[in-house]
C-alpha cells in the first residue's frame, strides 16, 4: 500500500469514527431513556431474583459482542433476554445508538474489539479477559477429557462447543446461581444435556468432592476455567482450590484472572468507587495477589504448593519500576511428579 493509499485509508477511519460519535450523541437521550428502563427494572426486582452482578457483568459484555458481530455467541443472546429482572426494551434502547452506528460505519469501539490486542489498560479488562479465556479453550481443550467452569455464572462456553467434541463439561458454583441458570435455559431452545451441574460454595463447602461425586474422573487431564472468581474469595479458599486442581491428572491446565493488592488499596477515584460498588452489591473484594513487581514470581510462589507451574501471564496495566499492574490473567499446568519434586526448594 503506497502513501496516497494510507492517507485514503486513514481519512475513511477517521470519517467512520466521526459518524459513529456523532450517530451515539444524536441518540443519548434514546440511550438514557434505555439504562432508566434497564437500571431501574433492575432495582426494583434485582436483590429479589438473586442474580449476581458480578456474573451478570460478564453476560451482558457477551450479548453486546454478539449484537456488534465481534464475537458470535447466540447462547448469550438467549439467555440476556430471559434473564430475571431484565428489561428486554431496556437493553435494546440503551444499546440502539451504538448498535446503529456500527451498522453505519462498521467502526467498533477498542473496548468491544474482538479478539483483543495489544497491552490492557484497565478500562479495557472485560475485552481482553474475554479473549483470554477463550483462546484457552481454543488452544488446550481438544487435548483435555474433561472441561470444568468453576464460578460458572452465566458463562456459556460450553453450551457452544461442537457436538462432536468428546469432552465432558461440568459447571461449579451456588445452588442459587444454578438454579436461576437453568430455569433461564429452559425458557430457551439451548441444549445443555451435555453439562454436568455441580451445586458447591467455595467458602463453605468441599467443591472438589461434590466434583468428583458427580463423575469427574481425578486421573484424567482437564481444563479448568477460573474466571471472575478469585478476586471474591478469602486466601484460603484460593489456596485450597489451586491444591484441588494441582491434585489432578499431570497435563491439567487452569485459566483464572486475578486483582493484586494494588486494586484492594489503591485511593484512586476509580478502585475506590469499584470497591464500594462491590460492597454494595454484597459482593466485596477480598484477595489479591502482592503488587510489588515483578508479579510473575509473587503468582508462581502462590502456585507452587499446590504443584501448579505458571506457563502463561499477562498484566493488566503496565507492571515497571515506578508502576504496579492492578491485574491479570494467568496460565498453569498440573506439573508431574518429578517437576514437583524438582521445584521444592532446598
């Protein structure tokens, strides 16, 4: 591409990102009579229909994708609209102006790019921990017998895998979520007969053994997908469910994210109102790993004992001398027996 074809290229953006705002400004007052519908049904009926917000979240960053055509999830989109104290005209009017807009333009905002590129400010953490997870599956899924979503929320990854995929899914979280997931999935024409529901609170109770009770099989290999968890959860239920997955087949692999001190401290406007927001949603942060850099060495000493190798990292937020990462994303691998020994230090 010569010059004249960059500066062609670069005026179309620019002109794309110009009547994608404009398009968004003209329609703001659509958008807000939207989120009032959306928020305020919300309100009025959240705390009754038990719905966590913190897997909510993660639904509605998916139905938005699939709505764009970043990122296909039809399961997401079913299940948005049935979802317990949702306005369905209220989601569609809040997202009627961007919606446009992309339809117009074909421009997508960074923040609903897919797949994510590049280095993760925190505003952009949604974005990138979607395709975090995703590539994971992507990559370590067609060697694994089995695929086990702890805090599975509303999650919908293994409602989308290929009917011919010979691996066995089960889904851990509360009896409460569960039960609000699959009364949503029979108002639907998804088929979750492959999934194996397994009721457990991390605090409270043995997850692993209610696993293995519902036919997880410990001596062969399996993916565990760990995300928007830790964070809400006190050190030793952290610590007790990495020594759960270290106790698996060599070759297991698990995917989480994770928060660092940095997020649970800092007096920044923006973590000050996140952990207000959470307390408020009774849903409070409570762990983090050290911030002090470089975070690599503070997640493989988290790891280790429970005979976990970290393989994979990404920061959220630039991690230097002067500046601490508020996050990120981790890989690690049920090591063998031997590594294991190999790592005990001397």
């Amino acid at each position: 591409m010569n010059k004249d074809d960059h500066k062609a290229v670069s005026a179309r953006d620019l002109m794309a990102v110009t009547v994608f705002y404009a398009i968004n400004i003209l329609l703001f007052p659509v958008t807000l009579i939207g989120y009032v519908i959306w928020v305020g049904k919300a309100v009025l009926t959240g705390r009754g229909s038990g719905v966590s917000v913190s897997a909510q979240g993660p639904l509605s960053g998916r139905w938005f994708m699939h709505y764009l055509g970043t990122r296909e999830d039809e399961p997401s989109s079913q299940l948005m609209m049935v979802l317990p104290g949702i306005s369905p005209v209220g989601v569609r009017l809040a997202s009627a102006s961007t919606r446009l807009a992309h339809r117009l333009t074909g421009y997508v905002p960074r923040v609903f790019r897919y797949p994510f590129e590049g280095d993760i400010p925190r505003q952009y953490e949604a974005g990138a921990r979607m395709t975090f997870f995703d590539e994971a599956c992507e990559r370590y899924l067609p060697n694994m017998a089995q695929f086990v979503i702890l805090g599975a929320g509303f999650d919908t990854r293994a409602l989308r895998l290929p009917p011919d995929r010979q691996v066995r899914s089960f889904e851990v979280d509360t009896l409460k979520t569960q039960a609000i997931k699959r009364e949503m999935l029979s108002k639907t024409s998804i088929d979750a007969t492959g999934i194996t529901f397994v009721a457990a609170d991390f605090e409270k109770e043995d997850w692993f053994t209610r696993l293995v009770d519902a036919g997880f099989d410990q001596s062969k290999p399996a993916l565990f997908l760990w995300e928007g968890v830790v964070m809400y959860l006190d050190r030793e239920a952290v610590e007790d469910t990495l020594r759960k997955i270290g106790s698996c087949a060599s070759g297991s692999v698990v995917a989480f994210d994770y928060f660092t001190t940095e997020v649970l401290s800092s007096q920044a406007l923006y973590w000050r109102f996140a952990r207000m927001s959470t307390r408020a949603a009774s849903e409070p942060l409570k762990f983090g790993i050290e911030s002090l850099p470089p975070t690599r060495e503070r997640l493989a000493e988290l790891l280790q004992p429970g005979g976990l190798s970290l393989v994979e990292q990404h920061t959220l937020g630039k991690e230097t001398g002067k500046e601490r990462a508020c996050g990120g994303f981790a890989l690690a691998i049920v090591s063998s027996a031997d590594q294991r020994f190999r790592d005990v230090p001397d």
